[in-house]
C-alpha cells in the first residue's frame, strides 16, 4: 500500500525540505518507488533536485486547479524517483484554496489515483500552518516531523500537535505522526542535547532513533541539484538519510 507522509513543521528552516528531497532519494535507492511533491511556492524541493519550472499554470497549482494529469518529472535517472514541482504561482492557492468551500480537501482528493503507481508519496511543506501545509495533511497518512534542536522548538512543537489534533478530528481521522526526526544535530554543541533529552522526555515514543547531523554536505548538494546520496555518499549527512529510510522501511513493515 502507498504510505502517503506529509513533512511538516511551521518553524521555517528546520530541515523540511532538505529531509523530503534526501529521504525521498534513499527510498528510491533502496528499490522503492517514490513521489516527491513540493507543496511550497518557494519551490526548494524542485531546484534543489535541479527541476525549475515557469509560468503561472506549472506544477503543483496547475494540477490544483485545473483537470489534467499530474506533471511529474524524472530528476534523476536510474533512480525511481518522480517529483511533482512548484514555483512561486503556488502562493496563489493559499487564498484561491481559502475562497472555495473545501479547499482543505482538495489535495487529498487529486492524489487519490496517483497512490497506486507509489510506494512512498512525500509532500514538503511550507514553513506555516496555511491551507497548503492543512491540504497535505488531509492527504497524508501520517506527518514526519524535523525538529532542529535549538531555543522555541519545543514551543513551536506544541502547536503543531495542536494542529494536527483538530485536523484529525475534521478531515483526516487517519493521520498519525509517524515520527519527530532531529535535525542539524551538532553534537558539540550543549543546547542541541539539553532540547533533545526535553523533546525525548515529553514525546519519546515519537522521536525516531536517526538523528540527522549538522553537515556540511547537506548544505551543499541542493546547488547541484543532487540529493546528497549522489552528492557524497559517503557523507555523514547520505549516512544518516539512509538509515532514516532504514527505520521507516523497518517500522513500515512491523505496522508501528
Ligand atoms: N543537516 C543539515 N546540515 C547542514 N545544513 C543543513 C542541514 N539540514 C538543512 N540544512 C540547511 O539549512 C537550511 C534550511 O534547510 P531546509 O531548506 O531543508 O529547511 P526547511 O524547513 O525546508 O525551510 P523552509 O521552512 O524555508 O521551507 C538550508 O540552507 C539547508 O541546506
Ligand atoms: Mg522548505
């Protein structure tokens, strides 16, 4: 069955969009068929895998709004990867979205007959809780939550569980967290372990045992349009995404 994640934080830069496009590259390293679809007008998950689009009707708003076949690409060959892209007309669709009764589902109801050709669809989503981030979330099965451990994360943490509470009480009963992954961990750094050992005592059964290091590598490969698997394999950044595609697959298969 298709395991549709939403990655979702309104925290702007905690690693969203660096974890949907290298976690998404390691599932389809390891064989399994993946979808990428970058829910944001920023775009980042499309340049960062070398894909930019133009005009006003490209992508993700163009298969929103009107009724036509998902345009998907093809980053990266020999890789069973396909992204649905965005650009900045999909700023658009936060207040079009708002303007229609519904707009929260309408998302969930375009992928509906996508699932089947996926094994994994990953949404990345903005840095809000606007009608773009709620659409991904009606539409996923669960949420992967990257939390950077720094001051606020815990604040911001609690409001986005307050969001997907009332989500699932409204549209999606469905949607379970699948797991809170820490990003741009630095060990030597004292406030990166005094906020995960407060994450872990409040929410341990959620927070997932990969933790992303901070690494340069990361930081690097969306100018290259690679994920970081292909960038420097041997980084510990492609390590750390492969394993995190590691537990998901593992946990997957034991229906945690
Ligand atoms: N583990 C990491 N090590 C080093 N740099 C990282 C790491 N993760 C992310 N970065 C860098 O931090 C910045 C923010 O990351 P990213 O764009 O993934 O966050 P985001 O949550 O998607 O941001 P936004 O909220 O704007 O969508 C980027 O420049 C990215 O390259
Ligand atoms: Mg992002």
């Amino acid at each position: 069955m298709t395991s549709i994640m939403a990655i979702a934080n309104q925290k702007g830069g905690v690693g969203k969009t660096t974890t949907a496009i290298n976690l998404s590259a390691a599932l389809a390293a390891k064989g399994q068929r993946v979808l990428l679809v970058d829910c944001d007008a920023q775009g980042n998950a499309s340049s960062g895998l070398g894909v930019r689009i133009t005009g006003a009707d490209a992508g993700l708003y163009g298969f929103l709004r009107h009724p036509m076949d998902p345009p998907l690409h093809r980053p990266i060959q020999n890789l069973p990867l396909w992204l649905l892209p965005a650009n900045s007309s999909l700023a658009a669709a936060e207040w079009e979205l708002a303007a229609q009764g519904g707009g929260e589902t309408v998302l969930a109801q375009k992928m509906e007959p996508l699932g089947r050709e996926f094994d994994f669809i990953l949404l990345d989503c903005p840095p809000s809780l606007g009608l773009l981030t709620v659409n991904s979330l009606c539409a996923a099965h669960s949420v992967l939550i990257p939390l950077q451990c720094e001051y606020f994360a815990m604040e911001g943490l609690t409001l986005l569980l307050e969001t997907l509470r009332k989500i699932k009480m409204r549209w999606n009963p469905e949607l379970r967290i699948r797991g809170i992954v820490l990003t741009m961990f630095d060990r030597r750094n004292n406030l990166c372990h005094q906020v995960a050992v407060e994450v872990r005592n409040h929410l341990g059964g959620h927070v997932l045992k990969t933790v992303i290091p901070r690494n340069v590598r990361l930081s690097e490969c969306p100018s290259h349009g690679l994920p970081v698997t292909l960038y420097d394999r041997h980084s510990a950044g492609a390590k750390a995404y492969m394993s995190l595609a590691d537990e998901l697959l593992e946990t997957e298969a034991s229906g945690d």
